[in-house]
C-alpha cells in the first residue's frame, strides 16, 4: 500500500499589493537627458508641490522611500550638464522621475522551501519558529526570493503569520574583496583565461575588487583600438565578478519585509527556485545555503547564496566541469569529510555529486533513473535531503503523461549516498482538481521539506502559482522505503543556535 500525504487546506496565494521600488532605467541616454532637463526647468514652487504629491502618494507604501530617491539621484548624477548645486527636494524629486514600483508575487508565489529559523527565543513551549522561503513572480516574468514566516504549535499545527505589507530590497555590496587565486580557477571554467585575461590581471594582488579589476581592465583596453576579443574578455572577467557579491538588509526590518531581487548580470530574467538547507560544519558551526538558479534570457547558471542570520548574504557562482542544468540541493553536512550535493545535469537523471571545494563541482555519479511511470519524463530532487536514522530521505519529483508533476521520495545510505535504500513507487503527492489550475498546470512541486515530531511537512507549489502544505507520517514512509512495518526511527534534529 503506497504512502499519501496529507493536504493541510492552507494556501497562500500571491499578493498584488506588496511592492517594492525599483529604478525605472530607459535604456536612452537621450531620454534620461530629456527628463533630467524637464524636472530642471519646474519652478521651485511647481518642484515642492509635485515632490508633497509624491511623498503623500507613496510614501505610506514604503520605507525609507526618500532614502532610495536619493540614491537615485546619485545614480543619474553624472548626467546633469553643470555643478550647480540642487536643492534636497530637487534632488528627490528627480530620483522620483527615475523610480519605479514593482509588484514582486503579482503573478506567482510558489516553489516553497521550508527550515527552521535561526532564532527561536521567545517561542512558547513546545513551539518551533520556521522560515518559508518563496519564488516571487511578478511584471516580465522575473522571479526574486521572498520570505514568509511562521511556527509549529505543541499539538503540530501550522501556523503562518500575516506578512507585512511592506517590501525592500537589500543595499548591494559590489566592491567586496575577490581572492585571485579562486577567480582565476573560475576564470579557467568559463574558459576566460589566455594572454589578454593575464594582462586585464596583471597588476593586481593577491586580494582585489571590483572596483581595482575594473580600473585595470581600462587601463590595458586603452592601450588598444577597439578590439572585439578583447570587449569580450573583459566583459566576461566583470560579469564573473559582478555575479560575486553580498547583500544587507536592515537589522531592524522584519523577514517577511525582505526581497532578495536579482542584481548581477547572470540573473536579469530572475532568481529561481531556491534550495535552502542548514548546514552544520565539522566544528558545529552553522550556515544556512541555497542553491538556486539564475537566469538571464538565456542561459541558467547554478548559484550559491549563503547566510548566518537572513541580514546579510554572500552570493556566489557555482563552478566546475559538472555544474550545470537546474536543481542541485546540497546536504547539510559533510559526508566522510567532503560536501556532497544531488544534482540533475542532464535533465532527466538523478546524481551525486562530492566535492573538498563548496564552490567547485568536477565529478558526478549517476543513482536513479526514471523508473515508475509517473516520472518516465525525468526525475528531480524537491530539496536537500533530510537526515535520519534509517538514512538520507530525499523528497523528489517525477514527470509523467501530459507533463504531470508529482511527488515521491527515496533513502539513500548515511555513510555512501550512492547506494539507493529505497524509492517509493507511487507518488505520495499528485495534483488534485483544486491544484491543476495556473500558470503551469498539473505541476505540484517543493524545494524544500523538514520533519517535525512525527511529521514529515511538505510545503508545495501548486501549478506554479501558489503553494501549500501538506504531511506524510515519517515513520510509515520510512517504513516503507526500507521495506520494514516495525522500526523505531528517530529524525536526528539539526543544530540549533
């Protein structure tokens, strides 16, 4: 008899009303000219009274929204023709011309990952605080990260709290400090290195930024007529430092307030589909990573985002010869002294994947293939593994007839992940007539579950347009991925800060 979740009525849909602000860019210089030159040529009394109507329309929407006008000003500063100093509200009100709201889950709120939140002070007796993380959807398609937040009660309830309107995306931090060492190893993976790559290099040390590499690309350029090879080359060596970056958001703004917004040159289309896990060192030490996917237009590029406390990020490329495709999700702790992700390079197969560097993946091992009719399309992960006594429980999602999406699990080894335990050969999740419709029909999809006491919660996107919860009894569905009705297993609890 094949193991079914259970569905808990919970749906959160995606709210139209959350926005964010964002520069409104033009693409025209001629255009960013013309507008720079109308709002210069109002009257003071004309500029203060179109900047009140401004602040009285918006500024209930926002925090801190004259704080972004500024920055915006600063942004188009180099444009003004002359010196002469502006006024502050001038100044806000010209960063208005070149803002925009955005309204970041207007279109879609699915593809849930779920862990347990670093902070669990003042949390009654027998609660437990978690963190839910979101594919946001909004205008043009362009997915970002959002964040919801709530708890599980004594009796096993989920409970989820009332996001807060307000939305904002973080303060970027694109000069951080590159070692040379590890860029140049990237650099050979993106087959960028060879004699115009050292020279750009050249002189600079063992540590440098942004802002050195790109002072040293200029440099050597303008020795040169324009070269195509060159533009190439240096457009790829500040592409791959420009996808290497940290964010901050406010210690004072709540979780729920912020947006993760795609920023570098390999995620203009969007940030998708993020795998959060806890992960626990050797020493104890306790990082929360996300695998995610960036897309451009074109191409995906697997990433890794990394947090202590969901203030501030690190954001990282993922290299070597086997990153690629979509849906790596990395375990929460080494295995026999090496980090170990499953991965689907080619689309359609699961596979294992060690490696001793976090940001370097060479080899891969093929474990599952699609076997079950519901996943003779292709097979995936649906988030990190899950460690317990019996093994590594992975949720994973199959493909079958008309492109149904549905959910299934397998154990694998603790000691050697490459050896299959079990697999379950029904889904223990399928669409039913209230989740077929949406953006992308018939697709129940997760990034990421976790057990709780006896449960086993499975937060789930429903048709790519809003997700859900739903529980599987861990004992019973461990029972029967090992084949046993009879065995006491106990989820080993991760690390708590």
């Amino acid at each position: 008899m094949s193991i079914k979740a259970t569905r808990t009525g919970i749906v959160l849909r995606p709210d139209p009303t959350r926005v964010l602000f964002r520069p409104f860019e033009f693409g025209s210089t001629t255009r960013t000219l013309k507008i720079i030159a109308r709002v210069g040529a109002m009257s003071d009394d004309e500029a203060n009274q179109k900047l009140d109507e401004v602040i009285r329309e918006f500024g209930g929407r926002h925090h801190k929204l004259e704080r972004f006008l500024l920055q915006r000003f600063e942004q188009i500063k180099p444009n003004l023709l002359t010196d002469e100093p502006l006024s502050t509200e001038r100044k806000l009100l010209m960063g208005a011309y070149f803002t925009m709201e955005y309204s970041l889950e207007s279109a879609a709120l699915f593809n849930p990952s779920m862990i347990w939140h670093p902070d669990q002070t003042n949390v009654p007796p027998g609660y437990k605080r978690f963190i839910l993380s979101l594919r946001a959807t909004g205008e043009g398609h362009i997915s970002s990260i959002s964040f919801r937040m709530g708890y599980i009660d004594e009796e096993g309830k989920i409970v989820l709290r009332k996001p807060s309107r307000y939305v904002t995306s973080p303060d970027i931090v694109q000069n951080q400090r590159f070692d040379r060492a590890q860029f140049e190893r990237k650099l050979y993976e993106l087959r960028l290195e060879n004699s115009i790559q050292e020279k750009m290099m050249a002189g600079l040390g063992d540590e440098f930024s942004l802002t050195e590499l790109d002072a040293q690309i200029k440099r050597v350029s303008a020795q040169f007529r324009y070269n195509a090879e060159y533009e190439t080359i240096a457009s790829g060596l500040l592409a791959l430092a420009k996808s290497n970056y940290e964010i901050n958001f406010d210690d004072d703004q709540s979780l729920d307030e912020r947006c993760i917004f795609p920023t570098s040159p390999n995620e203009t289309n969007g940030i998708e589909d993020a795998r959060f896990v806890q992960f626990t060192d050797e020493n104890g030490e306790v990082t929360y990573y996300a695998t995610y996917t960036a897309y451009n237009g074109k191409v995906t590029f697997p990433q890794l985002l990394e947090t202590k406390d969901f203030t501030h990020f690190r954001v990282s490329t993922l290299n070597g010869a086997e990153v690629s495709n979509k849906g790596m999700a990395l375990f929460p702790r080494k295995i026999n002294g090496k980090y170990v992700m499953i991965s689907r390079q080619d689309g359609e197969n699961i596979y294992l994947m060690y490696s001793d560097d976090l940001y370097f993946w060479q080899t891969k091992e093929l474990i599952l293939k699609p076997t079950y009719h519901w996943e003779y399309v292709q097979l995936g992960n649906c988030g990190s593994p899950i460690e317990t006594e019996a093994g590594w429980l992975v949720l994973s999602h199959g493909v079958g007839p008309m492109r149904k999406y549905a959910i299934g699990a397998f154990l694998l080894d603790l000691n050697d992940p490459s050896k299959v335990i079990g697999r379950t050969t029904e889904p223990i999740l399928s669409p039913d007539e209230n989740e077929r419709e949406g953006y992308v029909p018939n697709v129940v999809y997760s990034c990421g579950g976790l057990i709780s006491g006896d449960e086993l919660i499975i937060p789930y996107a429903m048709a790519d347009y809003a997700s859900s919860f739903a529980t599987v009894n861990v004992q019973e569905l461990l029972n029967e991925l090992t084949g046993k009705q009879k065995q006491e297993i106990v989820p080993i609890e991760p690390v708590e800060q």
